[in-house]
C-alpha cells in the first residue's frame, strides 16, 4: 500500500512540474518592454527623448566569461537604441570575465559597475572618459587602456575607482580629434534623458553638452520656483541622484550645461516624478504557492510585482496590485523545487517606484502525515509525502495541539519519509507535523507545515 502511494505521488509530481514549466515559460515572455536581452548582457531601454532613442547595461550575466565586449547600439524590432550607460552593479561578480571593451558611446559607469570581477585585467576605452564612479572599479585590479592624444583622459581622470588600476595609453580615438569638444561651436540646451526612483533618491539623467565644463541641476515643485541643487564640474557628468527628497512630494528637474561662467538654456518643462521608495519584500511558500509580503508605501496608488528565476534573469512583472494598503500577493504559477526571485515597485500614476534587489524562494509543495499510529510500546510511528526536491525534512511533536514546547527533529536523507519516535508518556495525547525543506548554501528554504495529526500513546 505505501508503495502505491508512493508512485502515485511520483506521477502527480511529474505531471505538476510539467504544467509549472509551461506557465513559467508563458511567463518569460511577459518582460517589460524597457528590457533587452542580447547575449550575456540585458540592456534598459528608454525612448522618452524625441531625438533618439537610448539603452543602458543592466546586467551581464556572471557565468559570461572572457572577453566582453559593449556594442555603441543594439538593435530591438528594427528600432536602434545608443548604449551610453553601464548601470549600478551591472557586472557586479562576474568572475570569468577577463577583459572588457567599452565603446566611445558611454558616458556614464555607476556605482559598482565591476565590483569583483576578480579575473578581470584588461579594460579598453574606445573614446573620451566618461563620468566613472569612485567605486565602480571596487575589488578589480587590471590596466585600462584610453586612446592617446584625447585631452579628456586627464590625470585627474586616471583613478582607481575603488580598485587598483594601471593607466595606460593605447591606439587613436576611432576619428575624434581627442580634444572632447563637438566640431561644433553653438552651446546647446543639454538633452534631458531619463528619471527614476532609486533606493538612495531620484535619479536623473542628461546628454553630454561640448564644450561645456560642468552643469547646473535645478528643482521644483508644484508650489516652488527652480532652485539651483547641484553644480556638478566635467562635461562627462551627466547624471545626479537627489538624496534630499520625501515620499510622496512630486519633483520636476531640469538641467544648464556651463562653459567659462556663461550657462546655457534649459528646458523649461523638466522630468517630473512622485518620490516612492523602495518597500522592503519577504517570501514564504503557502498551501497553494508562494505568498510574496511587502511594506506599505502610503503614496502608492498600488504596486508591480515582479518574478526572475535566477541572479541573470530579466524581470517579468507577474501581477498588479491596487491599492497601497494591499501589500500580499500570492504566486500560484509555480512548479515544485524550483528557485523564484521577488521584488515589489510602488507606482503613482505614471510614476514608477525603486525597487529592492529581491528576496529569493524555492517552492515547496508542503508534505501531508498520512499515517500516525502507537503501535509500539511508548513510541509511534510517523509516515509523510515524499517530496523528491527536498533535501529533508523538519518534524515537530508536542503533547499539546499549539505545539508549545514542541520538540524537533531534523531528517536529512530526501528519501526517508517515515520515523518511529520513542521515550513518549503513556495517556498522553501528542500533535506531530511535517515541512520538508530546500538547503542552498547555508541557508534553508522551508514548505509550509503540514496539517497536524495526533496521537493519544494507550500502549
């Protein structure tokens, strides 16, 4: 009979695995459109400026390995998007790259951008310096390579940037005349890109202006004329992050490029965006799928919840949530053993929020106690669902139905599903319960608890 039960539960296994990897491919196919994969690396995509069409490194995948290579532009259904940008931790961790090759079109490295790619020992920059975070270099010690004769590449320009970095001089600058100044003389308005909630503020981005030496960033509101926030110096800084901003208040930025005292236009309109923070999220595995929990943002009209299934996946938004006190949604779309990554965005009208890194989970369907018997002197016998992607299980038993001053015991072989237990009061009545669990690392992702069972001991 247990073996019966036990190729039963095997074929209901399968087919449920199977129905779960359709609807999680389903899934994959519902990326933001702002999302763009392209070999190991995924780009942000951003068309909001009328003059053309721009994309930034979000991502590379860290099991990419040797030489990398950024495109200046990649290609989505026909349309083409400048790369000008490697984003906050985009190749955070990739250990097996051993060179990177990064074209004249960037303007920007943030924060992290290499944290410990510890093989990495090669960089080449194919045009004038772009505006380089103190740390994007962290943990990296390599040469980098900068085009000679390009005034841009000055000494002060030449930094470790969080890491050790030997500067050398290489090559031509692929037909710029290496002065960083456009062959034209008109200071134009600079071009404004992008805006976006942060975890550390309100991000905004700009084009470069030549020859301007530095910029201008001012602020509004909806009460409050432009004021004057920062004044960033280098032509190459083309984006701020507002740290001194409050949930809830809308902004509008705008930018002046400057050049020797004299200071360019400004579009009068500006980016406008509701600050919404990041919400801090948990996940735990429910009775029919993973049960994804997050802080309330108050100024929220609702929230997107977003899904991956590994550290180099793209996020795919799986749900809408209305409603800023609405804070749980239950992933039902799920398949036994598999790994799932969650994070939640605020947003406001057209007004996305940030969003955390995201909190991981391995579903777990959750075992049932099928057979709880006192067969024995002073033991019983205890028999549960196997679930062949555990790694164990966790069994508690009480001699009350709360399970206070439960006992534990931890069951490390995935293929034991039964255990007798012994040293038990005569007359007296015990609860057990059962959730297996995943180990990944050092840490245990656990089902949920079974239904509890008891047991009065009579022998």
């Amino acid at each position: 009979m247990k073996n019966m039960k036990k190729r039963f539960l095997s074929i209901f296994m399968v087919i449920m695995m199977v129905s779960g990897l359709f609807s999680a491919a389903a899934l994959a196919d519902d990326d933001d459109d702002d999302k763009f994969t392209s070999g190991s690396l995924t780009y942000e995509l951003s068309d909001d400026d009328d003059d053309g069409r721009e994309a930034s490194v979000e991502r590379c995948k860290t099991s990419a390995e040797g030489t990398i290579t950024i495109p200046s532009a990649v290609t989505r259904n026909g349309v083409s998007y400048k790369v000008n940008s490697i984003e906050e931790e985009a190749f955070a961790n990739c250990g097996g790259i051993s060179a990177v090759v990064i074209p004249s079109s960037i303007r920007e490295i943030d924060e992290e951008a290499f944290y410990n790619c510890s093989k990495l020992k090669k960089i080449t920059f194919k045009g004038n310096a772009p505006e380089i975070d103190d740390d994007a270099f962290e943990k990296v010690t390599a040469t980098a390579y900068y085009p000679s004769g390009n005034s841009t590449w000055k000494e002060s320009v030449r930094k470790n940037y969080g890491g050790k970095i030997t500067w050398k001089a290489s090559g031509t600058d692929s037909g710029s005349s290496g002065s960083g100044e456009s062959s034209t003389s008109k200071f134009t308005t600079p071009k404004l890109g992008s805006i976006s909630n942060v975890t550390s503020g309100i991000k905004v981005k700009w084009g470069k202006v030549s020859p301007a030496d530095g910029y201008i960033v001012y602020r509004k509101t909806s009460d409050t004329s432009w004021k004057s926030i920062a004044k960033l110096n280098g032509a190459s800084k083309i984006s701020y992050t507002d740290k001194d901003v409050k949930t809830g208040k809308t902004y509008i930025y705008t930018v002046r490029a400057v050049k020797d005292g004299k200071k360019s236009g400004y579009n009068k309109t500006g980016l406008k965006i509701k600050r919404l923070p990041a919400p801090s999220v948990n996940a735990a595995n429910s009775a029919t799928g993973i049960y994804v929990k997050w802080s309330k943002v108050s100024s929220a009209s609702g929230y997107y919840v977003y899904r991956k299934t590994s550290s180099d996946g793209s996020w795919s938004r799986i749900a809408q949530i209305k409603g800023a006190s609405n804070v749980s949604y239950t992933d039902k779309k799920v398949s036994n053993g598999r790994k799932y990554i969650y994070t939640t965005a605020p947003y406001s009208g057209s007004s996305k929020g940030a969003y955390i890194s995201g909190k991981t989970m391995y579903r777990l369907v959750r075992p049932k106690v099928e057979e709880l018997e006192n067969e024995s002197k002073l033991k019983m016998e205890v028999e549960w669902t196997e679930n062949e992607k555990a790694s164990g299980y966790q069994l508690q038993y009480a001699a009350n139905s709360s399970f206070k001053d439960a006992k534990s015991i931890y069951i490390t072989d995935e293929d034991d599903d039964d255990i007798t237990i012994g040293k038990l009061t005569k007359g007296k009545t015990y609860s057990v319960r059962v959730r297996s669990y995943k180990k990944a690392g050092d840490h245990k992702y656990y089902s949920k608890w079974s239904d509890a069972k008891s047991v009065t001991i009579r022998k």
